[in-house]
C-alpha cells in the first residue's frame, strides 16, 4: 500500500513539474519581437548634394521611439555596416544614385528601409533658394519691431467696433523668392515652388515638407490665420538642380475697443464677451508665446451713487471647455499701466505656457463688472504675439 501512494505521489509530483515547464516556455506573456518595428529616416540636405560633401542621416522617427533601438545604416546598398546610432554622417565620392538602408533592431526582430539618393558631380551648377523676409519698422503701438530672416506679420484693429468683439481676422502674406540666384550667369532659374507650412502633409503623400502649394517667383498668400508657419522655398535652375529654403512667417495681432458699455451684475452678470483663438500646437509648430490684455474703466461714471464706491471692473479669461484660467480680481489697480486721472487700469498676461496647460483652442476674454451700476466709456487692447 505504501509503494502505490509512494508511485502515485511522484506520478503528481512530475505532472505539475510539467505543467509548470510548460507555461514557463510557451506563456502568453512572453515578449514578442514587434510588427510595430518601423525604419523611417530622411537626411539633410535633401535636395543638390555635390559628391565630397557631407550628408547627415537621421532615423530618430523610427518606431518605437522608447529607446530600445538600435540602428544600423548601409550608405551604399552592398549589405555591410557602414555606421551605427540614430544619426551618422557621410559623403559620396563620385556622383551618382545609391541606395541607403536603414535597419533598426530592438532585440528581438529587425526592420529595415530602403531609399534612394542622388549625388550630383561636384562641377554641377547649383542654384540657391532665398524665401526673402518682411520687417516693418514698428509694431503697431509704434515700438520698434523685431528684424531678422522671417517674415513679421502685423494686424493693427485699433478702432474696433463694439459688436465686432473678437480677434478671428486674416491676412495676406507677400512671399517673395526673388533673391534666389541660379548659380552662374549662364543660368537661369525655371521653377519656384512654395510649401506653406512644412509640419502640414496637404498633399497628403506621407511627407510634410515636399508639398507644392504654390508656384511663382513671388506669391500673394491670402487668408492667413494669426499664427506662426514655416514656410519652405524649392527653386531649380535650366539644369534641373534645385535647392531649399525655410523661413518663418510670424502674424501677430492687436486689437483696441473704446468707448464700451458694460452692464451692471444684474444685467447679464455684468460680462461683456470677446472671442479670441489661440494656438499652442506642438505637432504643427504653432506656438503662441502670449498674450496681453489691458482694461481701463472710470474710477466713477455718471450714474455712480454716493456711497456705493468705486466702480470695480475685472479681466477672466475661459478655455474652450469654459473652464475660468485666470483673471485680474486679486490684482493691484494701476500696475504696469497708466490710466490717466479719473480712471483705473489693470493688466493680465497669459503665456505659452498657460494657454498650453489648458489647452489651446477658442477662449473667451470677459470684461464683468463687479457692481450694479452700468460701466461706460471703458477701453479694452487684446494683443496676440507669436514671435
């Protein structure tokens, strides 16, 4: 009787060895080499690359992007390893099309990509790409502007009506790509083509920054939004050779209303409504850096009463889920602004990071009146800066 038990319980024992064997090697948590592997990568430049010159590959938009890749780089396409990390530097010695892969490895599988580059001689004739740039003298308080290569942008509203209350207002941006020279006198340029914002894929081919959205040596570009754009510049000479230009395009915007009525708390909650859109777009590269807003009101109007004190307006501000951001009630009158005698003033400043924290959209800009008597005569300037 003992040996049978004795026989039954090593039976049982090897049984569960077996069982646990076997979920150790074919558990359903074991790691799997990914399908989500993915090589992508561009270099710089991207367009006229002379041979001897120097290229710089960058796979850094490779997927995943949690930093358990390796990367391996084949300049030429004859299967050997010609560099490692996620960016590397080369150059050809002779012109002509080779083929660059890209294999990147997290472990357990590998996935590579295949392009192509063309490597022009290094007697071609190159052309180079100037966007051109637009710098006023003054903003539009009179100050001077900034200066550089972008294209700064001012939409001055200083005589805004009352029931025009919001900053939603368009442009035209003049782009002009006439400094651009087609390498020798011997050459003249054939095309110029303009992508109106390189974080944007409008045509829709997988590439942001290869899009034709307009053509011209010089191009009126309507209906521009208060923002910031890179815009790029292709052009090509007679021999076909192109090169690129980036630039930035900064619109800013200032808006001034005189002469409001706001109603006291018992009207409307005292609130006078203005609309406004900010952008704080990572994807995009559309970055609000802030905006400033400045109220001024009389201290006393004429249907003031003895004994009810000073009229108290304030500033809130709302996010496009109506959710209040901040607002001027605990601010000192008078700071950082000048109302003149018989008035007060106050002033708020919501920053990039602010608007990015409760994220951008349509907000709302409120005047409220913290009294029952109505409010008149009281001036309000929303500016909107991007650069």
């Amino acid at each position: 009787m003992k040996t049978y038990s004795g026989l039954l319980a090593t039976l049982f024992s090897l049984l569960m060895f077996s069982s646990a064997l076997s979920g150790c090697i074919f558990s359903d948590d074991s790691p799997e080499s990914g399908s989500d592997l993915e090589a992508i990568f561009n270099w710089t430049p991207t367009t006229s690359i002379q041979a001897g010159s120097d290229v710089t590959f960058n796979g850094s938009a490779s997927l995943p992007q949690d930093g358990s890749l390796t990367y391996r780089w084949d300049f030429n396409g004859d299967e050997s390893n010609d560099a490692s990390g996620q960016e590397a530097t080369t150059s050809y010695a002779s012109e002509g099309t080779y083929q660059v892969i890209l294999t990147v490895t997290d472990g357990l599988g590998e996935a590579s990509s295949t392009k192509e580059i063309i490597i022009l001689a290094k007697t071609a004739v190159l052309p180079s790409a100037d966007a051109g740039s637009e710098n006023p003298d003054s903003d539009c308080q009179g100050n001077e502007a900034s200066s550089g290569n972008f294209y700064l942008i001012y939409i001055c509203q200083p005589e805004k009506s009352s029931s025009d209350r919001n900053t939603r207002v368009t442009t035209t941006v003049n782009l002009d790509g006439s400094a651009s020279d087609p390498g020798s006198t011997n050459h003249y340029m054939t095309d110029w083509v303009w992508d109106l914002n390189t974080n944007i894929d409008s045509d829709g081919n997988g590439i942001e920054d290869d899009d034709a959205d307009a053509e011209g040596e010089t191009y009126e570009w309507k209906d521009v939004d208060i923002g910031e754009y890179e815009v790029q510049l292709t052009v090509s000479n007679n021999e076909g050779h192109s090169a690129q230009q980036q630039v930035m395009v900064h619109v800013q915007y200032k808006g001034d209303w005189d002469e409001l009525h706001v109603n006291g708390n018992q009207t409307d909650n005292g609130e006078l409504v203005f609309e406004t859109t900010l952008h704080y777009d990572r994807d995009t590269n559309n970055k609000i850096k802030r905006v400033d807003i400045l109220l001024i009101y009389p201290t006393k109007d004429d249907d003031w009463v003895v004994g009810s004190g000073d009229n108290v307006l304030d500033i809130h501000m709302f996010n496009e889920t109506g959710e209040e951001v901040v607002n001027t009630t605990a601010m000192e009158r008078g700071q950082g602004c000048n109302a003149g005698e018989d008035y007060q003033c106050v002033t708020l400043q919501a920053t990039s990071y602010v608007i990015d924290s409760y994220e951008d959209g349509d907000w709302e800009i409120k005047i409220i009146n913290g009294k029952a008597t109505d409010a008149d005569d009281v001036s309000l300037s929303i500016e909107i800066q991007y650069k």
